[in-house]
C-alpha cells in the first residue's frame, strides 16, 4: 500500500509537494483560505503503519510566526480523541517530523483540534441545564450559525462576556470554554454557584466558525483578523464582532475575557489595556487583583513571563480587550495560553493540550469570582 496524505476533513490544511514508499514526505503548510498567513496545519497519512516517516515542512521560515517552531513538538492521534507529542526539530528553515506510526492511519497537526461537531455538541449540552439559554447571533460570511450561551440570570446586576477563537487556529481556546462552562453548570462546584449569584455569563464558544472549518490559523472567510476589527466591525468583512459587539451594547459588560493561544512563548498569561491613555489606577488595582487572585487558582497561570509594555496606537482600540476596556470601563483581558508546553511544569507526552485548557477554564472561575465581588 502506498503512503496517502489527505485533508479533506473539517479544519484539514496542507499542500502535498512530494511523498515516497519509503517515507520521505515534503509538504508546505497551506495559507488561510484567503489571507497570507501559514501556521496552521491538520492532516492524515495513510499507509505508513511502522515506517519511519521524515515529514519535511518546507516553507515552515516563511510561516507567519517562525519564533512559534523552537522548541515546538507537533501532535499525533490514531482515534482523534487522544493526542501525544512527536519529535520535531526546525533548523531555521525546514521543520522536521520523525514518526514511525504504530496504525495504518495517523493524524497530524499544528495543536489538538476543537472540530465543529464538539462544538455543537457543547452547545447542545449545556442547553439542556436551566441555567442555560443558546442564542443564535446570526450568521458568518460563509453562512455557518454564530452562537452564544447565556448561563445565569440575565436580570444579574453584572454581566460577564467570554469570547474565544477569534483566532480560529488557537484551538485551545474552545478547550477553555469547555472547562469553564462545564464548570458553571456543575451544581457541586461552589466557585460556579457563587460566580451566578453575583453575574450572568454570556459565552460565545468560537468567534471564527468560519475559519475554524476552512483550517485556518488567524482570520475568517473575508480574510479578515477579528481581533483588528473591533473598533469598526462590518456585517460584510467581519459579522462576527459585529453582532456580538451589537449585543454587548445592549446587555453592557462589566467583564471581558478573551481567550487565545500563543505561537512563541510557551507560558500562560494575560495581556491588560495598559496602553489605553485613559487606563486608570483604580483600573490597573483591579487588573493587577485579578492577575494575583488567578495565579492562586491555578499554578499553570503566571505573571513572569509576557507581552510586556507597548504604547498605545490607534490600533489599539481595534483589539477586543482594549476595545471593551474604552467602550464600557470595565476590566478586560486577553489570555493566552502556548501552543507548545507550559515551561513552568512541562509534560513531555502531551505539552498543553486541551484537557489541560479546560482545566484552567474551570480554575479561572476563582479569580472572577473575587473580582465580582471587588
């Protein structure tokens, strides 16, 4: 049987150059489906069960974030359920997979895939609690369903916005929101009953339905970076911050949570609105409660290790997190978790992965808490 390559499947991304019989594949990481940015890649070799394969990416110094190659493991799964690290090294320009694959068909990619289907099927879960509400937004350009949970009492005197997967490739994102509202609709876990006592949640699970299907790392169906369009969404570019940020004007915020994944450094942490002229010291005081609170909840979370300061240009406000901070006042985050392992507790099986994102999506409740609370 000769070695297959396909990605013909939900999130499936790669352009084949060459393969042989004896496992010597070439590949380029295939662009987003309508904008120059290679990063993200999700394929299946057939045919190859015990043949040490030498999975060669070409053009992986031309991806949008090299940086995001050292000391990057690819994942693996033979059922798509469970995923492992392979050996992976970058010599500054070719990427190199080496596996010899225990099962006729293997799967690859850039990180644990969050597919459609376990996204409807988390939405379709959690309808089924009282607590919960699924709100249908409206449509993605490609015409998929936008949609939103809302968890708790909508009459709640705060509201508390989650966003995830603007960035479509940044899987682990979705993972996230699976813990935390797995966690809110736990009746045994006290940081979720107390968190809907003082807040409603409004949780939109994947911002980018679009580019998520297509395999696409950062932008949606138009090519466009959601998380550069906040300050002037359309419904024909961007209708995905558009309509939540239409809902949001009607329900106000008094929390934003963006959740993402980082190519380059292999830790988790957030990005505040510092770089807003108008950031305040009460809100910074708040920022900086939050962050303390959030590294007691969760060793994986840290402070370290970051962005860093930037100053503040007009295209600050078209970022989500800023953007929420001017529009409402309120505290926002943007958190980012790697795509490689977490440096301050490395797993040499799995990196992060996506139970481990969930796990943090359930511990961030902590921090929220305290901070409804002020």
């Amino acid at each position: 049987m000769s070695i297959k390559i396909s990605s013909q499947f939900d999130a499936g991304a790669i352009d084949v150059v060459s393969v042989t019989s004896a496992g010597d594949i070439d590949l380029n990481i295939r662009k987003d489906s309508a904008a120059d940015i290679t990063q993200w890649f999700y394929f299946r070799v057939q045919g190859a069960q015990a043949v040490p394969l030498a999975i060669r990416f070409l053009n992986a110094s031309k991806a949008a974030y090299p940086d995001g190659w050292k000391d990057y493991q690819a994942v693996a799964s033979y059922d798509r359920d469970t995923w492992f690290r392979v050996p992976t090294s970058f010599d500054g320009e070719v990427m190199t997979i080496e596996h010899a694959p225990e099962h006729d068909s293997v799967y690859y990619a850039y990180f644990e895939p969050y597919s459609w289907e376990r996204h409807l099927a988390l939405l379709d879960s959690a309808q089924l609690s009282p607590l919960t509400q699924l709100v249908d937004l409206g449509s993605t350009v490609d015409g998929r369903d936008l949609n939103m949970l809302i968890i708790g009492d909508q009459e709640a005197e705060k509201k508390v916005w989650v966003i995830a997967r603007q960035h479509p490739g940044e899987t682990m994102a979705e993972w996230f929101v699976e813990g935390m509202v797995e966690a809110l609709l736990d009746p045994a876990d006290p940081f979720a009953s107390q968190c809907l006592k003082e807040a409603c949640f409004y949780i939109v699970p994947n911002m980018n339905p679009d580019g998520s299907v297509r395999g696409n790392l950062r932008t949606n169906a138009a090519g466009a970076n959601l998380n550069r369009e906040w300050n002037e969404p359309s419904m024909a570019l961007s209708p995905e911050v558009y309509l939540v940020k239409q809902k949001m004007q009607e329900t106000g915020c008094d929390m934003f949570l963006d959740i993402h994944g980082d190519e380059g450094l292999p830790y988790v942490f957030v990005a505040g609105s510092d770089a807003l002229p108008t950031f305040s010291k009460e809100q910074k005081a708040a920022q900086e409660k939050f962050i303390e609170d959030f590294k007691i909840a969760s060793p994986d979370f840290q402070s370290e290790h970051g962005y860093g300061e930037s100053p503040y240009t007009p295209e600050v406000l078209t970022m989500g997190s800023p953007h929420i901070t001017h529009l409402f006042g309120c505290l926002s985050l943007t958190l980012e978790m790697p795509f490689k392992d977490n440096a301050n507790d490395p797993d040499e099986v799995n990196g992060w992965n996506g139970a481990r994102s969930a796990k943090l999506g359930a511990a961030i409740l902590q921090p929220v808490l305290r901070s409804l609370r002020g």
